[in-house]
C-alpha cells in the first residue's frame, strides 16, 4: 500500500511539472520556469510521504495493541482445575471424668476464660505466706526463685492456650471467606473477570494472607514466651547446681580440716 502511494505521487509530480502553465516573464512574451517552486514541491512531497509512513506505523501499532486487548480480554473457562482441596479444621477434645478438663479444651478452642480452663486442669501453686518467715534468708531466695519460674510458665501457658482458641475460633469465618474468594476466581462471569474484578480479587486475597501471616506471628510470640521461660527455668537449675556443688566442697574442706586437725592434736597428747 505505501509502494503504491509513493509511486502515485511521484507520478503525479512528474505530470505537474509537464502540464504546468510555464511562467510568464514580465517584460517580454519569453516562457521561463521556476526551479526553486519544483524544489518546493520535491520537499512537500517528501515530507507528505514521510507523514503517510508515520500514519501507517501508528495504525500496524494500534492494530496490534487491540489484538492484544482482545486476547487478554478472553475469559479462561477452566480456572476451578487450578483449585486446590480443602482441608477443615480439627478440634481437639478430652473426657471430662472429674470435671477437670472441660474448661481447657474450651479455651483452646474459643479463647475464652483461659487462665480459669488452665488452672482447672493442673496443681494448684500454694501461697506459703504462713511459713515463709521461718525460712531462711538463702531458702527464701531459692525457694522464691523457683515459685517465680512456675508463675511465668502459667502465664506463658495460658497466654498460648488463648491465641490457639482465638485463632481456632475464626477460623470458620476466614474458611467463609476464602471459599468466596475461590468461587469468585473460578466464576466466568463477565463482571468478575473485568481488570478490575480480578484486582480486587487479589486485593482480597492479600488481606487474607496478611492476617493469617498476623496469626502465625501470634503462635510464634506465644512459642518464644515458652522457650523463654523454658531458658530461665534451665539457668536457674545449672546456677543451683554450681551452688551446691561448691557448698559441698566447701564442706568438705571444712570436715577435712576439722578431722586432721583433730587427729593432730590427739597425736600431740599421747606423745610423752
């Protein structure tokens, strides 16, 4: 198409530059001719062609940006293959004999009243408050050292049996909400497959993930909370240790240096 253009046009320039009415001069009936309006048209005509060319570079561009629209605009009617199982949550559960466990298994699967569903189901920690003045100094610090790490592992322990419950709690609604989610991204409605359908759809589906990222964060908190208290209940055992072992030496010594020394002195007596 641009060959032919080009070949009309410079046919029709060769047939202005025949037929034209020849100049006339003005003094005189001589005919004269015009080079500078031939070099006119030459340009003109170069420049039109090169316009022409730019015309048809646009369109093949545009032709081929709406065969692409349309390509990507064509609806895929095999998405649910790309949809993964389900798998449902469980709930752990417990007889309850003697009426000790029904509080913790509802607190590990609600979230609620867990510090009463915990201490329900273990040994109480006894207030020692009436003998306590009778101990002494060095027993009062060991034995309050060790009160302490049983109170930090309660609070640990509650505190990881309401994030579970919690967590387990709503795990209905977001199931809910990623079945929507998932129907909505395998559906071929023209509504939910426009560009901004499919955004909103990830949209959702980063906010989904975003909170389910917020839960493990908060088992994992609850995770270090006990291995925190799991490290001081190890320091205070190993610094128990090294006390007792070098009250027993120390001990030693002393027994040590009281029998030879009463050994020395009886030597001392017998001898005439």
């Amino acid at each position: 198409m641009k060959k032919q253009f080009q070949t009309a046009a410079l046919c029709s320039f060769a047939v202005a530059g025949v037929i034209a009415v020849p100049a006339v001069a003005q003094f005189g009936f001589s005919i004269v001719s015009d080079p500078g309006a031939y070099a006119r048209m030459a340009t003109e005509l170069q420049q039109a062609i090169r316009e022409y060319e730019a015309l048809v570079t646009l369109y093949q561009l545009s032709q081929q940006a709406y065969s692409n629209m349309v390509r990507a605009a064509q609806n895929i009617t095999t998405k649910n293959v790309w949809m993964p199982p389900v798998t449902s949550w469980t709930y752990p559960s417990a007889s309850n004999t003697y009426g000790t466990t029904a509080g913790w298994t509802r607190a590990i699967n609600s979230g609620g009243d867990a510090g009463s569903g915990y201490n329900s189901a273990t040994v109480s920690l006894q207030n020692y408050s009436r003998v306590w003045p009778s101990l002494s100094a060095a027993q009062q610090d060991q034995l309050g050292r060790r009160y302490g790490s049983v109170e930090l592992t309660d609070a640990a322990a509650i505190n990881a049996m309401n994030q579970v419950g919690r967590i387990r709690d709503s795990a209905a609604g977001t199931d809910v909400a990623i079945g929507r989610l998932a129907a909505d991204a395998a559906s071929n409605a023209q509504e939910l497959n426009t560009e901004v359908g499919v955004l909103n759809q990830v949209s959702a589906a980063g906010v989904i993930n975003a909170r389910q990222q917020q839960s493990t964060n908060e088992l994992l908190a609850t995770m270090v909370d006990q291995q925190t208290v799991q490290a001081k209940m190890t320091h205070d055992a190993l610094a128990e240790g090294i006390s007792l072992s070098v009250a027993a030496k120390q001990a030693a010594e002393q027994n040590t240096t009281a029998i030879w020394g009463g050994t020395t002195q009886a030597l001392r007596v017998r001898l005439p």
